[in-house]
C-alpha cells in the first residue's frame, strides 16, 4: 500500500529518523486501537505496533522498504 501511494521512501526515512521514538509510536498505536476499532489482536495495527516496538525490525522493514521503492 505504501509503494502504491508512492510513500515508500518517505516512510522508511521516518522510521530511520526516528530512532528510539518509533517506541513512543507504538505505544500510540496501541492507546489508539480501540479508538479505531481494531482492538483484536491479530489486527494489523496490532502488527504495526509490535513492528514500531522492536528496533531491529522497524530497521529492516525501512531497509525493505527502500528496497522496494529501487525497483
């Protein structure tokens, strides 16, 4: 979805950027979801989240991304 929107780039220059903050983010996700109504937890705000939470993959999935958008 994020190649499609031609938001690659911008989101794995976020994620990079943000460093420790990503943490911060996740947390919000989390607080947000029953806002949003996707409380359950195989939701993929609850995969966002849990992707924001952890360094190492916040790191790869913006690796990935910039991958992606040099195709």
């Amino acid at each position: 979805m994020l190649r499609r929107w031609g938001l690659g780039t911008p989101a794995s220059a976020v994620l990079d950027a943000a460093g420790p903050l990503t943490t911060l983010a996740a947390q919000l996700v989390y607080f947000g979801q029953p806002l949003l109504g996707s409380a359950n937890p195989g939701s993929q705000m609850q995969a966002l989240a849990e992707m924001l939470e952890n360094q190492k993959e916040s790191r790869s999935f913006a690796a990935f991304l910039r991958e992606e958008e040099s195709r």
